[in-house]
C-alpha cells in the first residue's frame, strides 16, 4: 500500500520535480566574409555615432553565428583565403560567436551559374585523383584550424551547388548534371568533415547549399537518389527577387524539405535593401527589382522583412536564419566591378550617415523568438 501511494505522489509530483529541458538551439547570424577587407580599406562602422568594432558590434546585438567563405586561392584578391578567415573566425569567436565555414572549392565566387574547378586542380582529369584532392584539402584545413582552437561547428560542403562543382571555366554546363561525377566530388568533401569528427572526437554539422528553395526540392530529391553522402543541414539561399517562392509560401517549402529528407535546415543567405540610393561608384545588386509588396526600401521595411522571414522559417521547423554581408558598406575597397560596396544599400548601416547602425540590427534581438 506504501508503495502504491509513492507512485501516486511521484507521478503527480513529478511534472514539478523534473528538470528543465532545453529547447533546441536555434541561429539568427551573418555572413561577415567581407568584413575584414573593409577594415583594412580604412572602412567605419558606427553604433549612436561612435566607432565601434563590428564583430563586437554583431556579438552584443545578438548575432550568434557567423557564416565565412573560404576561397581555396584567391590570387585576385587577397581575402576569403586561409589566413583571412582564420582571421575572421579567431574574430567572431572571441565575441562568443559560433561559426559556418563556407568552402566554395574554387578561387572565385560558386553560385548556381558559376562552379569553377581551382587553378591548382584544372588539369587533373583523373576523378579518383580530383576527389582525392578535395578530401585531403578539406581534411588539412580543419586539421590547421583544430591546432589553433579554432573549428568552426558548422561546415559548408560547396557554395550554391545547383550546378555541377569544380568545372571547367571554359566549357561551365548549368542544365545538366554528372552525378557520378558530381557526387564523388561532394561525398569525397562530406566523408573528410565525418573521418575528421570521428578521429578529433569533435562534432562538426555537414551542410548541403542550394540556391533558393524550389531548386532544393528536385536537387535533393536527384542526389539522394544517386547516392549523396550523410549530411545533417540543408542550407538554402532565399532571395524573393530570384525565388518563385513569395514570402508567404516559404514556409511551404521548408517544412517539405523537413519533412521529405529529414534534416535539419537553415537560410543561410538572404537579404533585403534598405534603401534604393547608391552612395558610391559600385552598382548595387538589389534594387527596386527586389522589392516585394508592403516591405518598403526603408530600415523599417528591411527589418519587417527579416522579421517575416524569421518567424515562417522557425515557425516550419527551420533552426536559423543568416543575412548574407550586411556588414559589406562602402569603402575605399575595390571589386571586379566596381570601387565601393555592391551591398551597402541591404546592409544593416546608414552609408549616407557614415556608416550608422540601422534598426536592422533589431532583427537580432530576443534571437529566434523576436518575430
């Protein structure tokens, strides 16, 4: 009967007694690849008018990952190379910030119309050799980043990879793809971060990048058919202007994607203008063409976009949004194109105002819950 009893008491007691359990950590965080170019170009940032540094800038609003490209040589340059996103993660983790590496497996830009094979690898045709190559580089960059404390605990495995990774400049193919090929090549990259987790006893999440989400569901549905290796993340870009997917339907596809492939999933690019006004000699990408209905080219639109976008991906089972370089303001930098920032006018900074801290950076605020 005294048995009996303590049942009773413990299982009616026992919704007090038991300890708290954490909820899933979830991200709200940038891409900062840019920022410390923009530094040395004698670029400024400022928060209620006063210099500040910006990692400790993005750190105390709330930032709490931080997305860096690693070109694999980058003579045309100089920056997103080795050393300079060392730099960068050394940075952002003294601010308390986790971080995603983002290995493009090129020494230029990757994206959905562009996977240029490195300069160092264009002429190894053999596959065997060429997956060989891939995986050692990606084994040996965690290795040098592991001695100086200094992993990062998400891993990118490609940048945009729509396309087929690692091609010829001469002869880029965007309408068909070599699985074969193509899936030795991305495993090779997969299999290095795993083997590497494995041996350090460090858990690092593999990602998988695709542009926009409509390009996810048939990627993914082709690769795992195929025989893409594990991974953990699936990593979209989401930008309305190249989306066939509007605002309100987002949440559509992400929970499909969730739900079809079981992974865990995040925006890892997007962006809004907060302004239409060019305030240097380099064009800006987003324009009025980017614009979509009731989000104003105004901080008070961009961060009701963000905000938007933040609850329809949490809200679907998403665990993080990240900004793509909304540190990226105008300086004395130049790009391929053009001196100054393509970006300034969808940063989180007031160009015509010295680099101001905008409202935007509310977007960070409460984390994952301010929406």
């Amino acid at each position: 009967m005294i048995k009996a009893y303590t049942v009773i008491f413990l299982s009616l007691f026992g919704c007090m007694t038991k300890p708290k359990v954490e909820l899933p950590v979830k991200y709200v965080g940038s891409d900062l690849s840019y920022v410390n170019e923009i530094l040395d170009c004698g670029g400024e940032y400022r928060s209620e008018g006063t210099l500040v540094d910006p990692y400790t800038l993005f750190a105390e609003k709330g930032n709490n990952l931080v997305r860096l490209r690693l070109w694999h040589n980058p003579e045309w340059s100089g920056y997103s190379d080795f050393e300079d996103v060392k730099l960068a993660i050394q940075r952002s983790k003294a601010e308390g910030m986790q971080v995603l590496l983002d290995f493009h497996y090129s020494d230029t830009w990757a994206d959905p119309q562009h996977q240029v094979i490195p300069a160092a690898w264009a002429n190894v045709e053999d596959l065997s050799i060429l997956s060989d190559s891939l995986y050692n580089y990606t084994y040996k960059t965690l290795s040098k980043l592991h001695k100086d404390h200094l992993l990062p605990e998400f891993v990118q495995v490609g940048n945009e990879i729509n396309i087929e990774i690692m091609q010829d400049s001469a002869n880029m193919v965007v309408d068909t793809i070599n699985w074969e090929r193509n899936l030795t090549l991305i495993n090779a990259g997969l299999k290095a971060v795993t083997d590497f987790s494995k041996e350090t006893q460090v858990d690092i999440q593999k990602m998988i990048h695709i542009a926009q989400p409509e390009n996810a569901l048939w990627w993914f549905s082709e690769a795992l058919e195929y025989g893409l290796a594990d991974f953990e993340y699936i990593g979209l870009s989401y930008y309305p202007k190249w989306s066939t997917y509007g605002l309100d339907k987002l949440s559509v596809a992400i929970d499909s994607l969730i739900g079809t492939y079981d992974k865990e999933l995040m925006i890892v690019e997007t962006a809004y203008p907060q302004t239409l006004v060019n305030v240097d000699a380099a064009h800006n990408i987003l324009g009025k063409d980017a614009l979509i209905l009731d989000y104003p080219a105004t901080p008070e639109g961009q961060l009701a976009f963000m905000n938007k976008l933040k609850k329809a991906t949490f809200d679907a089972g998403g665990k993080g949004v990240i900004y793509w370089e909304p540190a990226w303001v105008t300086s004395d930098c130049s790009t391929r194109w053009g001196q100054g920032s393509h970006w300034e006018n969808a940063s989180f900074f007031d160009g015509e105002n010295g680099n101001e801290a905008l409202m935007s950076f509310d977007f960070f605020e409460n984390g994952p819950n301010n929406n």
